[in-house]
C-alpha cells in the first residue's frame, strides 16, 4: 500500500483560515459588545461598553485592511457562522428564562474578556510577522496590542463590579464553605 500523505497547506492558505477565524470572532464579538452596551444603556457600564463597542468595530475594520494587505479574502459563510453562534450564545438564560439576571453581565464580560484576549493574541502575532514581512507595520500592531491590553483592563474592572453586584450581596463575609468529598 502507498503511503499517501496530503501534502502542508501553503503558509498563505494557513495564514489565511487564521485571520479568518479571527475575523470570524471580530464580528461575533463585535454584536455581543453592541449588545451588552444597549443592556447596561443608562449606567456607566453602558457608557465604557458603548465606547469599547465603537473601538471593536474600529478594530475589525483594521483587520479587514490588514487581511486585504496580505492578500487574504474574507469568508463570509464562516463571519456568517460566528454571528449565528454568537447569537446562539444569548439563549444562556443565567437562572431567568424570560428576564435578564445579574449574572448575565457577569457571563457577558468574561466573554468579551476572553474575546479581546483573542484579538491580544492576533495583534501579537501579526507583530511577530512584521519582523518578516514589509506589508505589515510593527508599529501600528503594536499600538493595537496595547489598545486591546487596555480594552481587556477595563472589561476585568467591569466585570469585578458585575461580580460584586451579582454575586457579592448577602454575603457574609468570611470563607465558603465546601462540602468535603465522598471518599
């Protein structure tokens, strides 16, 4: 029998489904932040959500120039799969079927935590690129990783607050008890 082995995908094909994947994430994230703005409209969260939405779309926007810059064709069937997740993802009902709980906020910002620890990750490989490569400027990738350390900053101060809020009220102080194991 041969050994026939598919042959590695070219570096650009690679490179590709990445900053598709992650373009996928941007716009899925990108709705989930514009939705968590417009649920804490009103409130300071609301406010620094609503700016954090703007920045995101501001930073999609920016991949999509880098991805055209290397040559790179956004998927639209695979943007149009992360938007149905994310959607997806706003059926969680957090103890309330038809209201939304105080633990909801809390959920919602560890998401968008993670989400911009993604978009972190990006900024940081494209940088290591750039060493390589003259279409990308280490520069402008280095202000989008402070940008997004700074994003995802302010998202763990909000989400220190839902989680006080949510979690924090009628406690009464001391240690949580654990059950101990079966053993």
């Amino acid at each position: 029998m041969d050994d026939e082995r598919t042959p590695p995908p070219d570096r650009q094909h690679l490179l590709a489904i990445y900053l598709n994947d992650h373009l996928a994430g941007a716009t899925a994230g990108r709705a989930r932040f514009a939705r968590a703005a417009r649920s804490h409209r009103g409130t300071d969260a609301g406010h620094a959500l609503g700016r954090l939405t703007a920045e995101v779309d501001e930073d999609r926007r920016t991949l999509t120039r880098l991805m055209r810059t290397l040559g790179v064709e956004p998927d639209r069937r695979l943007q149009a799969l992360g938007r149905a997740g994310e959607a997806l993802g706003t059926l969680k009902t957090n103890g309330r079927l038809l209201r939304r709980s105080p633990l909801s906020s809390v959920v919602e910002l560890e998401m968008l935590f993670l989400g911009v620890q993604g978009k972190g990750t990006l900024w940081r490989s494209l940088r290591e690129l750039a060493v390589n490569d003259s279409r990308l400027d280490a520069e402008e990738l280095q202000e989008l990783v402070h940008r997004a350390d700074r994003q995802a900053a302010e998202l763990e101060s909000l989400r220190r607050t839902a989680v006080v809020e949510a979690l924090g009220s009628g406690h009464t102080g001391g240690q949580t008890t654990v059950p101990p194991r079966a053993g």
